[in-house]
C-alpha cells in the first residue's frame, strides 16, 4: 500500500523548516516517503536516504529514492536522492557528508531505515540476528554520530528515532525486531540528555501505520485511509521544528490518536536492610501486589535520580 501524501508546499503555514537540512534514512517507501516529503512540505531541504532493498535487507534499487525525490522536485521542494546502506560506519559517514555536500549542513536526521524478519524465537535462524540489529540499531548509531558532531558545532539539532510499541509491549514473533527497537529507545534516552546542552533535542516516533513491512492483516480492522504512513508525519514534523517543546519522549502515533510512552518505577516494597534486615524471596512473594501496583509511580529523570529515590528511602527510615 503506498501513502497518499502527495502535496508538497514549501514554507506553508505553521512551524516551517526554511533552509533547514533533514537527513531521512529508509524515506524510498511507506513511512519513510511520508516523513521526507512532509519535511519538505515545511521547507527543508531533504537528503532521502533509501538502500531499495527488499523487505528482508536483501538487494538494492535506486528507484524508490528517485521516486521520492521527484515527486518533492516537481512540487517546488529541494531534494536530492542516497542510496547508501546505513548498516556500516562508512556508510553512515558518507550519508551525512552528503547532506553536507549537497545542501551546506545536518539539522534534522530521521532515523527510520528498517528490514524484517520475523520468527518464533524457538525457530529463530540465529544468522539473522545482525542483519537486523546492524539495521535498526547500528543504522540509528552509524547515521547519528557524524550528524551529531555537527549538530554540537552549531548547537543546534533535532534527532528523531522510529522506534516502536513493538519494542514496549512486543509482539508474537518479533524477538529481534523488538530488541532493536527497544535498544533504539535506550540510545534515544542517553542521547537526549547528553544533547540536550547542546542544543540538541532527541525524540522518537512509534507510528502504527500501514506499510510493506506491517502488511496488510495487522491493520485491517480499519479503513485504508486512516492507517496511513502519512497520519505518522505530524509527529516528526513537530520533533523537526524550532517550536518543539519536549526532549527524550516517544510518542505512539497511528488513526488519529497521539500518546506518550514511556518509562516508570513503581512506588514498590521498601525494606530497611539495616533495621528489618535483608529482602527476602518469600518477602516478594508476600508483597508482589505493592510491587506492582502500577497506580502510584515515579519517573526518574535518569538512571541517578532512581538511584536517589532509594537513598531518600532508606534515609527517611
């Protein structure tokens, strides 16, 4: 199924990307396609990234690139075509140089190349595994470094992740699929705090849209217009511009509906070690509902300030 966003009106009202420069990665088809050509709709000059590979990694095609671009060409958007794999070093070094090259700088990059592989974990064919991983998480490392060494020069940027709720709440047979995008979301995490005196703003979309690599099943219990890749641009759009106000979210995006995800601590079972002695494994069982009561939890800033909520614990004692 291919996206219906077609329109491309450079510097249309609203948050506009004027001679900003976006980096898409994966932008040949489905979500990719939708985020290149909206970014271009807010006046960026857009660097589509797309290997043309098959669903499973497998070859390469220029075409779906070239598609892309012409389609943002013959709207009066700026853009011009990659073919490079994000799977290497190399390859993501030669991708921001040129972004660079092509259009003078990186301010946006979109992190959203993939493949698929799906397998129950017991009939998993181990040698897949990297060709995944070196995908969706090496790709998102490989691609971001050289960009965000750029981003720190000029204290400005905005990072993007495609992640997913897979990756949250995981699904049948997507063992690895799920641990890239849920490292993704570790790396996101990080990286918006390390970026974020730089000027830097890191946040990743979880889009629920039909695409090649969802097929057509997963969505049917809606109509075709309204599961879209292009009902998931908004969201990048808003993480692309100067006017965003968040930084180190994901947020689920898919037929009109927006939501946050993210990470909490539970107010949990507190035993002090030094006047009740040490936690046993009979007093988690004893307290299992305390520890999962999910009606009363925290969301530490960081790993240090979780840390700090059990030292206030024990000190409060």
């Amino acid at each position: 199924m291919t996206n219906k966003v077609t329109a491309v009106t450079p510097g249309k009202e609203g948050f506009s990307l004027k001679d900003r420069v976006a980096i898409v990665t994966g932008a040949g088809a489905g979500l990719g396609r939708s985020y290149a050509i909206a970014l271009a709709a807010r006046g960026a000059k857009v660097l589509v990234n797309d290997l043309g590979s098959a669903l499973d990694g497998v070859g390469g095609d220029t075409s779906p690139a070239d598609m892309v671009v012409a389609e943002i060409l013959a709207h009066g958007g700026q853009a011009a075509a990659n073919y490079t794999s994000v799977a290497s070093a190399d390859g993501g070094e030669e991708i921001v140089n040129h972004a660079i090259s092509e259009f003078g700088g990186v301010d946006i990059v979109v992190n959203n190349a993939g493949n698929m592989r799906l397998s129950s974990f017991a009939k998993l064919d181990v040698r897949t595994i990297s060709d995944v991983l070196d995908v969706h998480l090496g790709g998102a490392f490989y691609v971001t470094k050289p960009a965000y060494l750029v981003m720190m020069e000029q204290k400005r940027g905005r990072i993007i992740f495609t992640t997913s709720g897979l990756g949250v709440f995981g699904i049948y047979g997507a063992d690895v699929y799920a641990a890239a995008k849920g490292g993704i979301g570790g790396l996101l995490t990080v990286l918006a705090l390390e970026g974020e005196r730089h000027g830097i703003r890191v946040n990743g979309v979880a889009p629920m849209a039909r695409t090649r690599m969802s097929g057509d099943d997963l969505y049917s219990a809606l109509p075709d217009e309204y599961v879209g890749a292009e009902h998931a641009a908004p969201v990048v759009e808003y993480f692309a511009a100067d006017e965003c106000a968040v930084n180190g979210e994901v947020w689920s995006v898919g037929a009109g509906s927006v939501s946050r995800l993210f990470s909490a601590r539970t107010k949990g079972y507190f035993k002090h070690p030094g006047t009740q002695g040490q936690v046993t494994a009979e007093d988690l069982a004893a307290h299992l509902a305390e520890i999962s009561d999910v009606t009363a939890f925290s969301q530490p800033a960081n790993w240090l300030a979780e840390w700090d909520e059990v030292v206030q614990m024990f000190q409060s004692q």
